[in-house]
C-alpha cells in the first residue's frame, strides 16, 4: 500500500514582500525551526423545526459568517532580522505576506497571499542558549489561495 503524500515541515514557507514593483518575496530567517497556519471559520446557527412533526427534535443548521487566518512562525533569533521585525510591529502596519507550501500544484502545493500585520512577536532568552523568537501575522484585508504553479 503507498504511503501518504507528505510535505516536509521545511516546505512551509512565510515570507515577507519587500514593497517593490513588483514585489519580491523571501522566508524570513527569523522562522527556522516552526510554522503554522490555522483557517478559522465563525459560524451562525439557527434550529429548524421539523414542520411535519414538531415533536421530532430540530435540525442545527449553520452558515459561514467570516473567515479568518492566523500565521504563526518561530524560531533561533536571526539578529539581523529582529530589528526589522520589531519596527514592522510599533508601527501596526501591513505587510504584503506569501504563505507557500513549497511544491507544485500536481503535488498538492498552494499559495497563500495578501496584507498581513504582525501582531505579535517575542524574543526569548536564557543563560547559555541561543535567543529564540516566536511571531503570529494576522490579514488586515482580503486574502487569495491559488494552487501552486
């Protein structure tokens, strides 16, 4: 029996637009050793009454109400990376952001892409280890999923 397609951990890129015309993307240095993307769904429900016998217990139906995503990313400090990092969270502003599975479409491969705001990032530092840092993007507008090319 053939194994599950898999995808290695490393093949998830976040990466960052410069703001040039056009736009170059790159995986920051700063997100090394973990990545994440979570999709969230908000919801509305309504019970349906089951009109031909209203003693039979209703149906829960629900329909999207918004959509949301969160990134999150972390890894050994890039100390040349950081102060960019905390310059892009004081001043709350967007990012153009590119998350990748890093393979082709064929290969189940997509692409995620559009304004980002860095809500949240953390350096972390204990005697005689490496700094750390975690961080967590959020879309501050509209956001595309394509397949990969």
């Amino acid at each position: 029996m053939p194994g599950v397609g898999h995808i290695a951990g490393e093949q998830l890129l976040i990466q960052i637009g410069d703001g040039g015309s056009p736009e170059t993307f790159a995986h920051s240095a700063l997100v090394n050793t973990d990545r994440s993307i979570q999709i969230q769904v908000s919801t509305s429900s309504t019970e349906v009454p089951d009109v031909a016998n209203p003693s039979l217990p209703a149906t829960m139906v629900r329909a999207a109400k918004s959509v949301d995503l969160q990134i999150t990313g972390a890894g050994v400090l890039d100390r040349t990376s950081a102060l960019a990092f905390m310059q892009w969270a004081l001043a709350g502003t967007s990012k153009n952001v590119r998350i990748r599975q890093n393979v082709s479409g064929a290969q189940g491969g997509w692409v995620i892409t559009g304004p980002m705001i860095l809500e949240e990032f953390q350096i972390t530092g204990q005697a005689r280890e490496k700094q750390t840092c975690t961080l967590k993007l959020a879309p501050s507008d509209v956001f595309i999923l394509a397949a990969s090319a």
